[in-house]
C-alpha cells in the first residue's frame, strides 16, 4: 500500500490522475485505489512569515539600505535612494519606547528626512500615529504585500506570450541579486534574489502596448531567472486600488500576505 497527495485534475476511463505539489502528475489505475479522502491544504511556510519580516526581505530590491533598531521597531533609510519603503520606520510590533512618535521624527530629523511610518491598518501601532494627528502619506490607497509559490506561479504561465525579453544585470547588495527584464521600449520589470525569495517591481508596459501580454512575458523572465538560482518564493507590493495589476497578478497565483500603509504628520 502506499498513498499520492496531491489534487485529482482528472478522472475518465479507468485511470485518475493526481498532480502532485511538486507537479509532477501521477495516474493511477481505478482498480487500484482502495480509498481516498479529501484532505486540507498544508499551511504554508511562506505564510508564516511575520509581515515586519516579510517586509525585511524586500530589502533586496535595493542597493543601500541602513537599518537601526528603534525599540521594537526599525528605523531605514538611504542615502541611494528616495523610496519609501527604505526611508520609514517599520512599525509593525509593539515599540516598547516611552515616546514612540516623537523619537521617530527626532531621528529623521538627525539625519534629515520627513518622518514616514509604514503600519499594519487598524493596528495599535496605526492608531498611535493617528492619535498624534498623522496622516496618509500622499493620500494614497493602502498597499498588499503579495506573495506566490515561484514554481506555482510558472505552472500558471505555462505557455506564456513569445516576446524577446532580455535581462540586463543591475548593481546589487553583496547577498543578493538584481537584473532588469526588458522587451524592448515597451515594458519592463525588475527582479531581485536573496536567500531563496524573489522580489518583483516597477512593472510597466507602454500605454499603447498593453493587454498584449507583455507584463506576463517579463514576468515570466524573473520567474525563471529567479527559480534557477533557487528561489521558492516570490513577492511584489501593488496598491489596492489597482484593479489591472491586482488581476494579472492573481492570475499568477500571487495572493495577499498583508496589508500596510505610510503614514506621516500633516503638512
């Protein structure tokens, strides 16, 4: 006796076929089952994650990144760049600080930045920076944090659009890796490698170029670059209010793994 885990894609004639996780697809003869049941999926590991650490790993996508505890929290910033996701404290845990807000804008204030928080919405870290009088940070719409099983998300573009898409290295942080998949002027996308996760960004396609399938074929690019270099896991941040990425990227497989905003004082 032995068992196959895996979701049953097909049952005709006298055979079943099960794809496996990994998926591979097994069929077996019907005159051989001797019993079957549904069972659950597994949860997953990526999923367990802390989103204070799943934000952590995003890193990658940039250069020159300085980190320093704050408490509980953490304090980045970057000479390299202006984004906000390395130029905000990360408030998502209890700080433990005496006077969390006001030690927030004095560091930024040493070293010369606008005070940005990036929290988990409706959490006691939101509402503390709200009780201060903080706001949204260019009144923008919330943000997902998405992830997606790298082998997962190639399965679902099995056979994606036959475009020419080349990859271009880009400067890196010595752990990790960076590159630039381009089709041409019309689209691009950047991909970055570190310690088994890869991240995806700037996608973009020319506005008389889309829904012809050109950010599913950069797309494709990175997932494969990243799956031979060994990554099982891939993320990309995307605002909830963008219904166009939001579908092309569930079609991937890439599901929410939570929710965060920015927040800083009133003008």
């Amino acid at each position: 006796m032995t068992d196959v885990l895996g979701e049953c894609i097909a049952w005709e004639g006298t055979t079943m076929t099960v794809r496996r996780e990994s998926g591979e697809l097994v069929t077996i003869p019907l005159s051989l089952i001797v019993s079957g049941k549904p069972v659950p999926p597994r949860p997953s590991v990526r999923g367990r994650v802390t989103p204070a650490a799943a934000q952590l790993r995003s890193h990658a996508m940039f250069t020159d990144v300085e980190l320093a505890p704050l408490g509980g929290w953490t304090l980045r910033w970057s000479d390299a760049t202006p984004a906000r996701r390395v130029n905000s404290v990360l408030a998502m845990s209890e700080s433990g600080l005496v006077d969390p807000v006001g030690t927030v804008v004095e560091r930024y204030a040493e070293l010369g930045r606008p005070p940005i928080a990036a929290v988990l919405p409706d959490s006691p870290e939101d509402a503390l920076f709200r009780e201060a009088g903080w706001v949204l940070h260019r009144r923008e719409a919330d943000a997902y944090f998405q992830i997606g099983g790298v082998a997962a998300c190639r399965r679902n573009l099995a056979e994606p659009p036959s475009y020419g898409v080349d990859l271009t290295e880009l400067p890196a942080r010595p752990s990790a890796q960076r590159v630039k998949a381009t089709i041409g002027d019309d689209a691009h996308a950047i991909g970055a490698y570190e310690d088994d996760w890869l991240g995806i960004s700037a996608v973009w396609v020319g506005r008389d170029r889309r829904r012809r399938g050109l950010a599913l074929a950069v797309l494709a690019r990175l997932l494969g670059w990243g799956a031979e270099l060994g990554a099982s896991t891939a993320y990309l941040q995307v605002l909830t209010d963008n219904e166009p990425a939001l579908a092309l990227y569930a079609r991937l497989g890439f599901t929410p793994h939570h929710t965060y905003r920015y927040l800083t004082p009133p003008a």
